[in-house]
C-alpha cells in the first residue's frame, strides 16, 4: 500500500510526524551544541584577563558593557525574529559572529578591544535565544511548548556541562587559549544542527503565538517591544522580580572563580570549569523537574523556588571562599537558573499566546531582566575590590529578596496567570486584563 504523504482534514500524516521528530532532535542538538558557543569565552573571560594583569573593577566594567549591549538589542531582536522566515539563518549568522568576536580577545587584551568583543558577543547572543525559542514554539506549537522547552534546556544545560569540562581540561593541558578552539568547534556544530531543521517544520505563524484561525492582531502584526509588558500586569511583575534577581546572580559565578583563584586554592581553569559543571549538572534535573512541576502546579511555585536560591547562595558564597565551596554554592545556582530557564519562556508564551507578540514579549522580559545582569557585574567586581569578596557576596544575595517579596506580594494576581498549560484565549485574556 502507498502511503499517502499529504494530510486529511487537516490530520497529520505519517511524514508530518517524522518531519517534526527530526525537528525536536535537531533543536536538541541545537540547544547543546550552542551553550558553549553563545557566550564566547564565557565564565573563563574574568579569570582569563584576572591572569592578564587586570583587577576585578574593570573586569566586572567590560562585562557589564556586553550586558547593557544585549539589553538594548533583545527587545528589537525578538520583534525582528517575529516577522521573520529566516530564524534558522539568524542563529547561523549570530552563532558565526560570536564565535569570531570571542578570538578578538587572543588577539588582544586591551580594554577597547574586550569591550568591543563583548559589546559584539552580547549583541549576537540577544538573537540567539528569542530565534530558538520561537523555531521551538512553530514546531510543537503553544500545547508542545512547555515539555519540548523543558527537554531543549536539558540538553543546553548538558552542553553547558560537557563544554565546561572540556574546557577546563584543555585549558590546563594546554593553556587558556585552547578554550576559543572548543567555543569554535562548538560553534560549527550548532550551525549544522540548525541547519538540520527542516524548515517546511516550522509555522512562522505559531512561531510568534498565532494559531492558524486567528487573524494577526490590531496592530497589524507591528509589535513595539516594551508595550507588551507596560500592556500585561503579570508580565511586568515577572520582569521587574528577574531584573531584581539578576542583579544579583550575573557576577555571582564569576566573581566566586575569582576569589577562589585569587586566594591560590584552585587552578584557574579547572576551578572555573568545575563551577560550570557543577552548576549545570544540577539545572539539568532542574529543567526536567520544572517542566513537571510547571505542568502540575503552574509557574508560580517555579520561580518562587528559583528565586529563594539566591539568598542562600550568598551567604554560603560569602562565608566559605573555599574550592570545595563550589558544591554548595553552584548546586543553589543550578537550582535557581535551571527553574527559570523553563519557566520564564513558559510563562511568557502562555501570556501572549494567541496575541502574534510572544517573541516581543521574550525579547521585552529578558530586556528588563538584562537590566540587572548587566549591572551586576560591575556592582559585585566593585563592591570585591573595596569591600572584599566576602561582602560581595553578601550584599549581591540580598538583592533577591526584593524578587520575593514581588512574588509573594504579588501572588493574588500572579497565581491565575501562571498556570501551565495555558489556551490561546487565555494568553489573549491575560494581555488585556492588564489594560
């Protein structure tokens, strides 16, 4: 018997299912390959130029420079990454120039130099994320989201792993500079893996958070970024508690590499890849039980949980500058960043979905978000060079508990919103309760 390749009533064939499994294997090969490459240098940036004679201020400066860079462009990328065919070609393009603005730093390390590299790595990084997470939500659509996200950020964490382990071994077998080669080797990969994606699998109109009998909204389509929050009560919450919290948790790891490093118990790279791996070993159960949870009990209870690492962290990270102290403290950063890296996408497509906005609104939240990551390293790189790194770290802890109390003050208008299999109407519902 022929096997019939084109659909009835509107049912799924065979080789649409086979089209679409592809496309799941090649966005989780996607999402491990890319940790290692989206970041550039990364985590090993502060104690690369620690070794290169610069002191945790200026440091802490250029990082922040890349921050802000990325900040300013989210918004822009995810309403561009919106109207957009080419979502595949945009990670290929920004995977490219990362990977190329991270080997500026070989060439030299002289302040212009770095900031621009940074400034370049965190403008393509802005696109990276919104573009994947909106090939993800045309492939599953809005009832897949939440399960395929959760598996995407499992594999990213693996790759976080897998890349941070290797990039601790070839630094110290070979020197710092082998860690580039990796991020490069790594970069080509994520560029076949998205490559690999068959593009007739992705509905650019569910990409955005349109079903297929929705029209494309009153503005025509023609989202300005940070309307979308300004127009969404819950997501305006969600985003000013993230900022809160990243303007604690962005200088965290590298400044605990740092002082560790700095006070001769651990070498640089092998400690700066064990915090890595630690970290992202424990986000990968984190993911996959932020799925589930976020599935049974919403997204509340998610981020709640994410958001009470960070006090915790602080005060271990501030207490015990030890090398075996990046156990602790790194398992409360896996804890924290492996909740919110399913449950913040989640929770934002279950927001807009149905409004044609959802990747406005990821790049709009991760803009605010940005806000504080961006700053964060300059605040902890100066608060360690006048007050010491045991204060740092306290005083950079502290700052989540502004997050919590938006959260739990806020619980009464968050808890309805946070559901985690939200419908089309209810993300469209969402949107203008806040109005």
């Amino acid at each position: 018997m022929t096997m019939v390749s084109h659909s009835v009533a509107g049912m799924p064939t065979s080789q649409d299912d086979a089209r679409t499994t592809r496309a799941t294997r090649s966005l989780q090969a996607l999402n491990f390959f890319m940790a290692d490459m989206q970041a550039g240098i990364g985590p090993f940036l502060g104690v690369f130029l620690q070794q290169r004679g610069w002191t945790t201020g200026p440091i802490g400066t250029v990082m922040t420079a890349g921050g802000v860079a990325g900040m300013i462009m989210t918004a822009p990328a995810g309403a561009f990454i919106d109207h957009s065919e080419k979502k595949r070609w945009i990670v290929v393009v920004t995977g490219a120039c990362t990977v190329l603005a991270s080997f500026l730093i070989l060439w030299s390390q002289a302040w212009a130099v770095v900031t621009a590299s940074q400034v370049a790595t965190a403008i393509a990084g802005a696109a990276i994320g919104p573009a994947v997470t909106g090939m993800t939500l045309g492939v599953v659509r809005q009832r897949g989201f939440n399960a395929q996200n959760g598996r995407n950020q499992a594999w990213n964490h693996a790759g976080n792993m897998v890349g941070a382990g290797l990039s601790g071994y070839l630094g110290w077998a070979f020197g710092m500079p082998a860690i580039f080669f990796l991020a490069a080797a790594f970069g080509v990969l994520a560029i076949i893996s998205v490559l690999s994606i068959p593009e007739s699998a992705i509905d650019h109109r569910a990409a955005r958070g349109l079903e297929a009998d929705q029209p494309d909204g009153d503005d025509g389509g023609k989202a300005e970024g940070l309307k979308v929050l300004l127009r969404n009560r819950p997501m305006l919450i969600l985003a000013a508690a993230l900022a809160c919290f990243h303007l604690g948790n962005g200088a965290m790891l590298p400044l605990y590499g740092m002082a560790v490093v700095g006070a001769g118990k651990g070498n640089a790279a092998m400690f700066t890849a064990t915090t890595v791996v630690v970290a992202q070993a424990v986000m990968i159960v984190a993911s996959l039980v932020a799925m589930r949870l976020a599935a049974g009990r919403g997204y509340w209870l998610v981020l709640l949980i994410s958001f009470a690492a960070l006090p915790v962290r602080g005060v271990l990270a501030g207490t015990f500058i030890e090398h075996w102290g990046v156990w602790p403290v790194q398992a409360l950063d896996g804890i924290g960043a492996g909740l919110q890296s399913v449950a913040v996408p989640g929770l934002v497509a279950c927001l807009l979905s149905g409004t044609g906005r959802v990747n406005v609104g990821q790049g709009a939240v991760m803009t605010v978000q940005g806000l504080g990551a961006s700053l964060s390293p300059a605040i902890g790189g100066w608060l360690a060079q006048m007050l010491g790194y045991h204060a740092a770290f306290f005083i950079l802890g502290s700052f989540a508990l502004a997050s919590l109390g938006l959260w739990i003050g806020f619980a009464g208008t968050l808890r309805p919103a946070c559901g985690g299999n939200a419908d089309p109407a209810g993300g469209i519902a969402a949107e203008r309760a806040g109005r």
